[in-house]
C-alpha cells in the first residue's frame, strides 16, 4: 500500500519546507520535491496544510484499570488521534497500580488490543521495590515513576535513600512528581481552619505552594547527582525551579524537565472563571510562572511539553475543594493550544514539533519516531492553518465528555493524523484499525 501526500509544508527539524510524502504501509519510504513522486493507491492533496511528526506524549493517565468510568485505553486513544498524537505513554497510578511486571503486562494486552495510537507505560517506583526496577526492561518499558508527592496505594516515596537507591539501579529514566507533602499538609489544614472543605479555588496554588514544588524537587536533584542517575522532572509549574535545571543539549543532561500545555495556557487569573476545572497538582500559578516556563522551554532548561491528560467525571470535578480531584482531559487539544501559542509569538511552530515530537523521541531513544525522515515510521498530523476549531461537547471525545476549553476558539484544525501510514483520524472521523504499535526504546 503505497499512500502520497502532496504538497505539505513539512515541520521538521527546525525548519519549514514544501515537498511530497511517499508512505509505504508503515514507514515512510520518500520525501521529495513536489511533482517528483507521480503515483500512489491513496493521494492526499496537502496543499496549504501544514505536516508535522505525530505527537509524543510522555505523560498521560487512561485510567485503565480500575477507573474506567473516567476513561480508558480505547477512549482516550481515540481522543490523542483526533488531537494528532501518535503515541503516548501512560502512568502507573491506576487501581491497582502499576507496581510489579505482571500488572505492566496487563496493560500492554489491554493497549494491543484497544489502543488507537502507538503505546508504552511506566511502572511505579515505591519504598520496597528497588530490586525489580533494576530488572526492568529498558527496550519496551517507558520510564520508572516516582510520587514524591501523595499519590494513590503504595506509590509515595518519601525516603530520600529510597529516591537514592531507584535513582542508582534503574536502567531507564526515572520520573518524578516533586511536591512536599509536609508543606502541603501545613498548607491545606491553615486554609481548612479559615474555610472548612469549601476553599476558595484560588487558594490551590497557595496549597500546593512553590515552596512545596521547590522543596521536593531540589531533594530530587541532589539525588540524581550523587547517583549519576537520570531525573526526568514531570509538570514543572514554577519559576523558581528552573534554577534546578540547565541549559546544556538534551543528549548531554542527567537532569531533564517537562512541562505541560495547562501551564503555558492558563494562569491563576483563571481560577475564578473554570474553578475546580483547571485544578491540577502541581497547580497553575502566577501569569510570570507561565511565562519563565515558556522562556525556559526557548532556552533549553526545560525539554518537553506533554499533557499529563487525566480526565474525571464532570460531577467529581463539581465538587467543593477538598473533595474535588485534581487533573482535567487535555489530550486531544494540546497541539492546537501550542500552535495557537505560536500564533501568538510566544514561540514557533519548529519550536512545537522539537518539544512535542522530536525531543520525546532524543530522550526516551524511541525507535524510528518523532521526525519526518525517510526509514521512519509514518506518524504524522496535518494541520489546516486556515480552519478555525471550538471546543464543544459535540466534538469532545473524552470519555468524561467535557474539557476546560470548551467554548475556546483555535485558529487551526487537526486534519488528518496517520499511525504508522494508516489514517486514524479525518475531518472529525475516527477510523479504528489494528496499525498501533509498542514502542521499541533503543537504549
């Protein structure tokens, strides 16, 4: 099967160019000067499209197993292919979680089965089990995480030899959620005091504090450098972590860093619009937050935008402060916030596609993906920058069926997202087929 895109303007590599795409099944076989490639069994006319790498996302939780009223593997998978990401890698937190290499394998069988788009997962890190992170298979396994905030189960590690220890025998990248339980806590019973359960919504970033972010980070880092381990920072959400961080290449750091598309969005001038919506740990703070992130993204301090997708029902999220759970579904919507970010000058459409694509791909050393190159796999998502889209719950494919962007008008459309050459998503249709894959590390 041999499929021709013509035309597109190819986002690659720091640069933009006009050329025609040859796939052949799953990899992509030519990429030449347009009116070269003369014939295919399927010709796509991307004239005026833009085509970019389909999106890597490090950091995302299906729900799959033990949550699934919220969202599952099949759901969400279906929502990453209409927003053009092509592969994700998902969280341990599930129920139960994700601890041991039977229950890793659970969901691997679930993914091949179910899933849409390409897929790995993380296997949770806790105080005990040290001896089977060092087993840990460093070709189809994502990544060790580490809760060093409160999370669900056994997943909290709070002992600082315990950080020491995974950080020194895993094979992989060890990720890591820095926030001080112990600062929170203190936090949360003074806000308690002066308001019960019913705290102000604009009050979480005084919880979930800077300090509790630098606190908990800072310990991490010490960590990675008495170890030589490899510390991947998840949801950066402050500037005063960036001090943490350094501005060397990718492929030289020990000490790597994330941040997710809600916090270059939003800020906490928008809490009293979307309430508990847009309540996530680490929590969206102040306007020069999100903007130190951005210049630290454009500076190399930190390496990669995901989502940390994490989708609840509208009727958890409903609730007053203490009892409404913290994350949102963003998933579907992350490429369009960043290239609508671009539009706006905060940075290019090259720097989107070296965040999202090609450095998840330099970081987790993810076989053949995350560029357009030829050998390569065709992931890829093509972009109308002349169609405007608005998030509403008719176009919503969140399982949970809502979005803290509803009613959000973007300046492009998601037109067509290919996983490995097969067309997964068009013009607002999902075409389910069996062409996702595990992803292969080569490390």
């Amino acid at each position: 099967m041999h499929t021709l895109i013509k035309g597109a303007t190819l986002i690659n590599e720091g640069s933009q160019r006009i050329a025609d795409i040859l796939i052949e099944n799953q990899n992509i076989i030519k990429i030449a000067d347009v009116g070269i490639i003369k014939t295919a069994d399927k010709i796509i006319d991307a004239d005026g499209l833009l085509l970019l790498p389909g999106i890597i996302d490090d950091k995302v939780h299906f729900r799959e197993p033990g949550m699934t009223h919220k969202g599952d593997i099949y759901s969400e998978s279906r929502a990453a292919a209409a927003g053009g990401v092509t592969s994700f890698m998902e969280m341990p937190n599930t129920n139960p979680s994700t601890t041991d290499f039977n229950l890793l394998e659970q969901k691997f069988k679930i993914a091949a089965k179910n899933s849409l788009v390409n897929y790995s997962f993380f296997i949770g890190a806790t105080n005990e089990n040290t001896e089977l992170i060092a087993k840990t298979d460093s070709k189809t396994i994502a990544g060790v995480k580490m809760f060093l905030g409160s999370s669900t189960g056994n997943l909290l590690v709070d002992k600082q030899k315990a950080i020491e220890d995974i950080l020194s025998v895993s094979p992989i990248i060890v990720a890591a959620h820095c926030e001080e339980d112990s600062i929170i806590n203190k936090n949360l019973e003074f806000y308690k005091e002066k308001y019960g359960d019913n705290i102000p919504i604009k009050h979480h970033p005084d919880i979930r504090s800077e300090e509790a972010c630098y606190s908990s980070s800072s310990k991490a880092v010490k960590a990675a450098e008495k170890t030589g381990g490899h510390l991947h920072v998840f949801h950066l959400s402050t500037e005063k972590e960036l001090e943490l961080l350094s501005s060397e290449p990718l492929n030289q750091k020990k000490v790597t860093a994330e941040v997710c598309v809600h916090n270059l969005w939003f800020n906490d001038n928008d809490y009293d619009k979307y309430g508990t919506k847009i309540k996530w740990n680490p929590a969206i703070k102040k306007e020069s937050d999100r903007l130190a992130l951005i210049q630290a993204l454009k500076d190399g301090k930190i390496d990669i935008v995901a989502t940390d997708h994490a989708p609840h029902t509208i009727e958890e999220k409903n609730n007053i402060y203490t009892k409404a759970p913290s994350g949102g579904p963003m998933v579907q919507h992350s490429l369009l916030v960043m290239l609508e970010l671009a539009q706006q000058s905060y940075f290019t459409i090259e720097d989107v596609a070296k965040w999202m694509c090609h450095n998840p791909a330099e970081l987790y050393k993810i076989d053949k993906r995350g560029y357009i190159k030829e050998g390569y796999y065709a992931d890829l998502v093509l972009v109308d920058p002349n169609e405007k889209t608005t998030v509403d719950k008719n176009n919503i494919l969140y399982k949970c069926g809502w979005s803290p962007l509803e009613g959000t008008s973007f300046k492009n459309k998601i037109h067509t997202t290919f996983v490995n050459g097969v067309i997964t998503y068009q013009n607002g249709k999902i075409f389910e087929s069996n062409s996702a894959m595990k992803l292969i590390f080569c490390r």
